[in-house]
C-alpha cells in the first residue's frame, strides 16, 4: 500500500509540473545580451524573406522565391546548426508566395497569383509530412497571413496593388477564413467607409493615384490580432493608417489615420543629405514624415491594445504614376520656404525624396508643405482610439549610427526603414524587436511599459531583413527565448538568444 500510495504521489507530482511547465514556464534571461548562435543560407534575393515556426515538429519554415517559389523547412532542433532538411515546391499554385503562419500543426501560405491583380489564395499543408489539408481564394495580392491566438481564424491582408500601367487597380481587401467551418472565406473591402472620406483625408488619410478611388486605392499591409481572437488591426501603409476588424462580425469598424511626423523639432531632428560630406548630420528641417506603417504587433496590458508599428514608408513607383520627386525638382511657396534656394542645395534638402501628391494646399502650382516617406522610427498607437502614445523619433537612426552601422546613402530617402517588428517575454520583461531594413540590424526596447520604451541592444542580421520571428522558451527546443531574422537580399536565416541570469 505505502508502494501504491509513493506511485500515486510522484505520478501526481509529475503531472502537477509538467502542468505548470506547459502554463507557467519561465527562464531568467537577460533581454540585453541577445547573440547570433546559429545561421544558414538558402538562397540568394528573394529568399528567407519571412519565416513560421512550429513548435510541434521544432521546424522553420521560410520563404524562397529566388529560383522556383518554394517553402524551405529547416529543422532548429539544434538551434546553433540549423539544417535545411526538406522543401515544399509551389510552382503548381502558381505565384509567389509572399507570407506565412503557423498554427496547431498547420502552415498556412499566402500565394499571389501569377497576374498579381487577380484573386490570390491560401493553401494550407501538415507540418509533419508537407501534405496540402485545403485551398482557398482570397483576394488581390495577399500580402501577409496570420492565425489567430485561438487557431480558429486565418487572416490575410489583400494589398491589390495596380498593374503597372495602372489599367487594373483591384480593391484592397481582409480575407476571414473560418478553420473550423471548413476553411470558409469572407473577403470585405473598405466600400462602407467612402462617405467618411473627406473626414478621413483631413486626419492624414491618403488617398491618391491615378482615379483617386477610395476603395481600390486601399492597400492592406500587415495584420496583428487580439489575444482573444476577436479584434484585428491592419495598416494601410500606402494610405497611412490603420484599420480596426470585428473578425466575430466580419466587418471594419474603424479607420484610424495616422498624420504626420514634425522633423522640425530637436528630437525629432534627422539626416535629410547623402551628398553633405558627413555620416550623420542629424537637424531640425522644415518637412513632415508619413508614418506608413508596415509591420505591426500588439501588446495588451490592463485592458488596452497597444499597437506597435514599423513606419517604413512607401512610394507608390509604376510607369503610369510615380510620387517620388526631390525637393530639387519642385517649386516651392516663397513665403512657406523663404529661404528655397539654400534648401534645394544638394549638401541641404535637395536630395530628400517626398510625394509630389500632398503639400500644394492653396493649389497654386506650389509646394506650402513637403511630406517624406515613412517617419524612420516605431510607434505605440491605442488601437481602441487611433491615439499615438509613443514614438521612437531619431532613436533608431542614432542606434545605427553609434554602432556604426548607419548607412548615409539612405539619408535622402527612408534613412533605417523600420520594416519588421514583434514582441515577446524575454525573462521578466517584454521585449520589441524592430528588424531594420538598410542597416542589416534588429533593436530591441524593453517594453514593459507600453507608453515608455527603453533601449537595450542593437544587433547585427543578414541583408535586409524582411521577417523578425520570436519563439519563446517554452516553444523553443533550448528552452531558452530565440530570435530568428530572415534576410532577402542574402538568403540567410540566423538565430539569435539572450544569456540566461
């Protein structure tokens, strides 16, 4: 009986921790001591552009669109010598796949179609063996896909870009696709906001383009949802907001633009010349930023969505419509800009990149404003009211710069260009990872407070990151927290961990 009732207690033992493994798992890491253990190339541009990881099989699988479009897998069990192990050909479903996510056991694939302005669609395989479970269409250009928390929903953002001479603009677009009802999809466009339009361009919303249609002119990004699966948020980068989404109704509730960045201010101060003869000449100019989100995430505390964007920044570029123009080229008010002359210097704003779409506000021929691409920072904006609570200003372009990774020939256009950004529970604290396209390197900001937060370490990655992917060390096989950066222009995939205290 005391064997019996000695098998009983440990049997109850183990379960009882094996429990508060799974629920309360917990590594005392240092989120300031990330380093690269681990790194592997799978092609040249085009590939690693983004990356899912499934815990269950402890594989990676990442974008290659540098030869055939294809799905790479690479098995992480030993995160330091990371191997390509298999591949999933998608040559048969047509175009580029351009994003991916996984979710209990499932990895779903966001597949443009070979005429890009045609619906796109989703195909979902088993991680274990690669076999294809469901496909489905969605619309023009799916962007990014995500899972939500709950696994019961799929959603991608339908970016629908115009062709290239602008005959064929299809409208940007959510696909909602219900796993559980047999992968069934709703796609909804931006129609029930027209009558809003006036009132939304006089916030900052952009709509322009070759026949100013609101709805067409969208262009869905990027998409982050709620812990409880119910509320999605979308930026709408060309058009410089965010999109709010009842994924349980299935309509967009709100449109929050986003307005614009004042680099007339001290700590706002950039670098606006690669020809001044000087890395780094950061000062107050008379310009406004458009924030252009492209990544976001979210950060829920005490009962609000924090939502954390990258502000890239992106011009519009077809042979019927380019926006991009140098301050050189373009006339300006004598009144706003008395001293045009002196700023139209190359080794001045002469060289600064803005749109030529936004600015002539007394519609004399004139420039009364200039506006530039992106706001070369992340923000925190309250996803409940569109509300900025936080923005990183010149910190990111200062980072570089300090480790001597800045790149002045990007001063004229986008500078860093915050692309990627995700967050994750590094030891105690809540870590943002900001993946930097020009300068090859990821910042990370303790975030535990949403509204505050703090630098902690830059790093380097591969060629211009494109996917910032954090499993934490429950999930990880280490069991210690991983920061995996997928770079397009090397094709390299590194792996990155913090040191335990």
């Amino acid at each position: 009986m005391k064997l019996l009732n000695l098998l009983f207690a440990c049997t109850f033992f183990f379960i009882s921790c094996k429990k508060s493994k799974d629920s309360d798992f917990f590594v005392n890491e240092d989120p300031s001591t990330f380093k690269e253990i681990g790194s592997i190339g799978i092609g040249g541009v085009g590939a690693a552009e983004i990356s899912a990881y499934d815990p269950i099989t402890q594989r990676l699988f990442v974008v290659n669109n540098s030869s055939t479009n294809k799905i790479d897998i690479i098995d992480i069990k030993n995160p330091s010598a990371p191997a390509l192990i298999s591949s999933i050909p998608l040559t048969s479903y047509a175009g580029a796949v351009n994003s991916l996510a996984v979710s209990n056991g499932k990895l779903a694939a966001a597949i443009e179609a070979l005429n890009k302005q045609d619906n796109g669609k989703v195909v979902v395989f088993r991680t274990d063996n690669y076999n294809e479970v469901k496909v489905v269409t969605v619309g023009a250009l799916p962007d990014m896909i995500t899972y939500s928390a709950d696994g019961n929903y799929i959603l991608t953002a339908n970016e629908g870009e115009p062709s290239n001479d602008y005959t064929n603009d299809p409208a940007g677009t959510i696909s909602i696709i219900e796993v559980n009802n047999n992968y069934a999809v709703t796609t909804i466009d931006f129609s029930s906001f027209i009558a809003q339009e006036t009132a939304l361009k006089a916030n900052g919303f952009r709509v322009f383009g070759i026949g100013n249609n609101f709805v067409k002119d969208i262009e869905p990004e990027y998409i982050t949802i709620s812990g409880d699966s119910k509320t999605a948020w979308v930026t709408l980068q060309e058009n410089n907001a965010i999109a709010k989404i009842n994924i349980t109704t299935k309509t967009i509730t709100n449109i929050f633009p986003l307005g614009f960045k004042n680099y007339n201010l001290d700590e706002s101060a950039i670098d606006v010349s690669d020809l001044d003869a000087i890395v780094g000449t950061f000062a107050k100019w008379p310009i406004k930023g458009i924030y252009m989100p492209d990544a976001i995430t979210i950060l829920e505390q005490n009962g609000i969505p924090f939502l954390f964007t990258a502000n890239e920044g992106d011009a519009r570029e077809y042979t019927a419509f380019a926006e991009a123009k140098r301050v050189k080229t373009l006339t300006l008010d004598p009144l706003a800009f008395p001293n045009a002359a002196t700023l139209k210097l190359d080794a001045q704003m002469g060289r600064l990149n803005v749109t030529n779409t936004m600015g002539d506000i007394d519609a004399d021929g004139d420039f009364d404003a200039l506006y530039s691409f992106g706001a070369r920072s992340f923000s925190v904006w309250n996803g409940n009211t569109g509300a900025q609570v936080f923005d990183s200003k010149n910190e990111l372009d200062k980072k570089a710069l300090a480790l001597g990774v800045y790149d002045d020939t990007r001063s004229d256009d986008k500078s860093v260009e915050p692309e990627g950004v995700c967050i994750g529970k590094v030891g105690n604290k809540m870590v943002a990872f900001i993946g930097m396209e020009r300068v090859d390197a990821v910042a990370m900001y303790d975030v535990s407070n949403p509204i505050a937060p703090v630098f902690l370490q830059l790093v380097k990655c591969g060629d211009a990151p494109e996917g910032v992917l954090f499993i934490p060390a429950k999930d990880s096989p280490t069991k210690r927290s991983l920061l995996v950066v997928s770079s397009e222009n090397d094709g390299f995939v590194k792996i990155f961990t913090p040191n335990t205290i």
